[in-house]
C-alpha cells in the first residue's frame, strides 16, 4: 500500500471521528434590503443597498434545538443561549467579508468549537483572537495588491502589524487566565549531551 493511500486513510478516519465528535454550526444566509433604489435627479435609478446576514439553521425539533444551544455553549463557552449567540454574531460582525457571510459564520463558528472555550470569559477572549487574525489577514491581503502605491501598502503591513500586536497581547492573556494567573512557565531542566 502507498504512503499516499493510507494518508487518505488516515485523514478519512479523522474527520469521521471530527464529524461524531464536534456539532459544528449551519447557517443560512440572509439578504435584507435597507436602503431602497431612489429616483436620481438627473434620471434613472440609483442602486439599492443589502445588508447581509447568516441566520442559523436550528430545526423544528426540539432535540435539534437543544443540540443548537449545546453547540453554541461549547462554541463560546457561555451557559447562556443568548450570550453565546451574541459573541457569535459580534465575531460576525468583526470579520471583514464579502456577499458569502454564511461561510464565514460556519467557519468562525468552527474556529470557536476548536478553540474549545471553558468558560463565557474565555470565549470572549478567543472571539477577540478570531476577530484581531481575520482582521489581521484582510490588512496583508490589501498590501498584496499590485496596483496600490508604496504608501498604502505601508500603511496596511502597519495596520497588519498593530493588530498583530495586539493579537499576541491577547493570546498571552488567554495563556494566563488558562493557567489561573501564573505568569511564569515551569520547565524542565535542560540537559546537554557533549
């Protein structure tokens, strides 16, 4: 058997148990129009303007309602249905996207799941880091672009910068509160083989 078949093997079993093991979020998404066409004054119409949104997928049946609201808790953390669709909907709301926002949210939500938050405070700490990497990865998408001049590409590899910054402020601050508050790790003592 070939290295690459039982690969395929392997990542098939794995994402079989992933599957058992972890509900992820569906979504639908949502377009609403909030501002109509207008009749422009020099004729014509002027286009109207969509706000997008996903709505979740819960289901009609009560035991698929119960295992949304299980899913949501163990995506932020949160006891409280409410709390925890809210931090969803802010992670939402603070990812730079584009018309597809039902992708987004099942992939932000799958991002929360992984990330496996204990309590509501470290699910708001994780929604930060989701929010500040997508955030941080739209910036360097923006300086990739070769049309733009040497100032604007400056200017977001900076943008890009700052919130990297503030992302590994964030993780640190995570680290912390997951070991109680201990600021300094206990190592092993290293060994030298001469």
């Amino acid at each position: 058997m070939s290295e690459h078949s039982s690969n395929e093997e392997y990542l098939a079993e794995w994402q079989g148990k992933r599957e058992k093991s972890l509900p992820y979020l569906k979504y639908k998404q949502q377009k609403e129009e909030v501002v109509p066409a207008k009749k422009l004054m020099a004729g014509g119409f002027s286009d109207p303007e969509y706000q997008y949104r996903a709505d979740p997928i819960i289901g009609g049946t009560e035991h698929l309602r119960e295992k949304y609201f299980a899913t949501i808790s163990k995506a932020t953390g949160a006891l409280n249905e409410h709390l925890g669709i809210h931090l969803i909907l802010q992670l939402q709301n603070a990812t730079p996207n584009g018309v597809e926002i039902a992708q987004i949210a099942e992939a932000i939500s799958a991002a929360l799941v992984e990330m496996t938050p204990k309590d509501p405070i470290e699910g708001m700490m994780i929604t930060q880091l989701i929010a500040l990497h997508n955030q941080m990865m739209e910036f360097m998408k923006r300086s990739l672009k070769e049309n733009h001049y040497e100032q604007v590409i400056d200017l977001n590899i900076n943008r890009y910068s700052k919130l990297n910054v503030r992302f590994l402020h964030t993780l640190e601050m995570l680290n912390k509160y997951r070991q109680g508050g201990n600021q300094r790790q206990e190592f092993p003592p290293a060994i030298f083989l001469v």
